[in-house]
C-alpha cells in the first residue's frame, strides 16, 4: 500500500512513498477533488532502495536489482510518460525495500487540461 501523498501540489507534482507492493491511481494524486481531476500522471523521479518493478496498468515501464537509486528523468529533461492515465503498481520481492516515487500531473479544472 502506498502511504498518501506529501508535498502534493495543486495542479503540479506529487510525492508517494511505499514500503512494500502499492498501487497508485490517479484520484490518488489528486489534492483536492473538487478542484482538480488527474488524468495523467508522468514518473519525474524515483528514489529507493531495494528491487522494485513499476508497471502502468500491466505493463513493465521501470525494474531495478537490489541496490540503492535516485533516478532524475525530470532533472535530465524527460519523464517515464508511457501509458501516463493508467494506475501505477509498485511491485518489490525485498522486505527492507522501501520507494518514493514523484509524479507530475495534467489535470483539469472545470473542464480546461492545465
């Protein structure tokens, strides 16, 4: 289960940590619901340790070994944008591993993509 979000901005990014296998839907990036509806949400950076495998839906878009990571795909200028609308499963066989993980959202506020 992935913990709720921090640092969740408005119509911006969203942090998620987990400590074990979690699913993360779009509603669950979301700040406040009445103001913003996540359509997609592009993987900006990964930190962790431990082996971890991120699908969207059912497919592969991520997998690491056990090791220590910090991935910046925003930092260098791209995202792991693949399959963006569908809900991501973080998958991990370790019991020590532990994920943070940020999304970069699309939204739409009455009815306009921002």
């Amino acid at each position: 289960m992935a913990y709720p979000p921090y640092q969740n901005r408005l119509y911006g990014h969203a942090w998620f940590s987990a400590q074990s296998n979690a699913t993360i839907a779009l509603t669950d990036a979301s700040s406040n619901a009445s103001l913003e509806n996540v359509q997609n949400m592009v993987i900006t950076q990964i930190i962790a340790t431990g082996p971890w495998t991120i699908y969207r839906g059912s497919n592969v878009v991520f997998q690491t070994s056990n090791t220590s990571y910090h991935f910046d795909f925003a930092g260098t200028g791209t995202a792991i944008s693949q399959y963006s609308n569908a809900t991501l499963v973080c998958n991990t066989s370790s019991a020590t591993a532990s994920l943070l993980i940020q999304v970069a959202k699309q939204s739409s506020a009455n009815g306009t993509t921002i």
